[in-house]
C-alpha cells in the first residue's frame, strides 16, 4: 500500500486509487490531494470486444475488488482502465519488437480512437453506491517512415504501454493532434473525473 499525501483537506473522506499506474497517480493529484494507492491482485479478462465496454468492465472489475476489501466508512475507490483502438480493434500492450512495429505501423498516417473507463466505488453516511464512465479521444498520427517506427521501438518506450507508444513519452513527436481530453489518452479524465465526483458530492 503507497499513500500519497498533499496538502491537507480537512475532509473525513478515505480516497483509494485501486491501480499501480505512475501515470494515473500522477493524474490522481490534479483532483485528490490525499490518497492511498491499492493495486488489484484480479485477472484482467473481459469477453467484450468493444472497446468501450472493455475499459467499463475492466475498471469495475478493479475498482470493485479493492473496495469490498475496505470495511471503513466514507471511503472512495477509483479504478480506471485504458485502451488504444483502431477501427474497433483493441490494441494492447505489445507482446514484442515486432508486434509494437505492427501496432505502431497500423496507427501510422491514421486516426486512433483512445478509451478509458472510470469506476468509483464508495461508500457515505451508511450508504454505498458505485458509478461508471468512459471517455473517449480521437488521436491524429503523422504518416511515420519505417526508420521512424523502428527507431521509435528501439528506445524501449513501447513495450508496456497499450497501443506501444506513450503519448507523454518520445512518440509526441509525431502526434498531429488530439481531439477530446489529452489527459485521457494518458490514463485519467481528469476533468471528467472532477465532475462526476463533485455531482455525487464526494470531494
């Protein structure tokens, strides 16, 4: 368990982020000053194919198991999940070199649609609830060489990211633009995050 702390809130209120992710956590602080960070032990499967439905059931899925572990009272939990797609195809995280060539070759001179889901879990005053979003954003890429790809894939940078490039990393490079929340192609709406949460009064 990490716990985060920033300035304090004065807020009774326990925020868990149910994810390991640097990027997410770092994203986290524009909204939470003070969390705690638990990462899922669950499989990450799903049957769906839509990307949407993906990133709403994988985040439930995360979101849900850190918060049935927490017995306290007036708790948050937030899990999020993110996918790279490309004509409704989900692109993971590449398995190697040369299936990041692949997915990087694919996203090449072409528009990508980036999705992540959102799932809190909390618990307030005796009651408990939970609510889900998705988020979408459209991602130009630049027609890329094939120097380019593979000069790109050499620095490592893809190997664990879905879709193999970072969009915070080298790759901005060849980004030629972004339509929808930048900050959801990075792991976290946090704009979308903010409103959801100040809607059902959990900040």
């Amino acid at each position: 368990m990490y716990y985060c702390k920033g300035v304090a809130r004065g807020n009774k209120m326990r925020y868990v982020l149910a994810s390991g992710s640097p990027r997410r956590k770092e994203l986290l602080r524009k909204v939470i000053e003070d969390y705690e960070i638990l990462i899922p032990e669950g499989e990450e499967v799903t049957d769906s194919k839509e990307p949407e439905k993906v990133v709403m059931e994988l985040s439930f899925k995360k979101a849900s198991e850190i918060f049935h572990k927490i017995l306290t009272e007036d708790v948050v939990v937030i899990g999020a999940d993110t996918v790279v797609s490309y004509n409704q195809k989900v692109l993971g995280k590449p398995s190697d070199k040369d299936d990041a060539r692949r997915m990087i070759g694919e996203l090449s001179g072409n528009t990508h649609q980036v999705y992540t889901g959102v799932t809190l879990f909390f618990r307030k005053d005796g009651k408990e609830g939970h609510i889900s979003f998705c988020e979408e954003t459209n991602v130009d890429v630049v027609k890329m060489t094939d120097d380019e790809i593979d000069a790109y894939v050499k620095t490592n940078e893809p190997d664990d990211k879905a879709g193999a490039y970072g969009v915070q990393g080298l790759f901005a490079r060849y980004i030629g633009g972004i339509k929808g929340d930048f900050y959801n192609v990075v792991g976290l709406p946090v704009a979308r995050l903010y409103a959801e949460m100040k809607r059902k009064d959990l900040l």
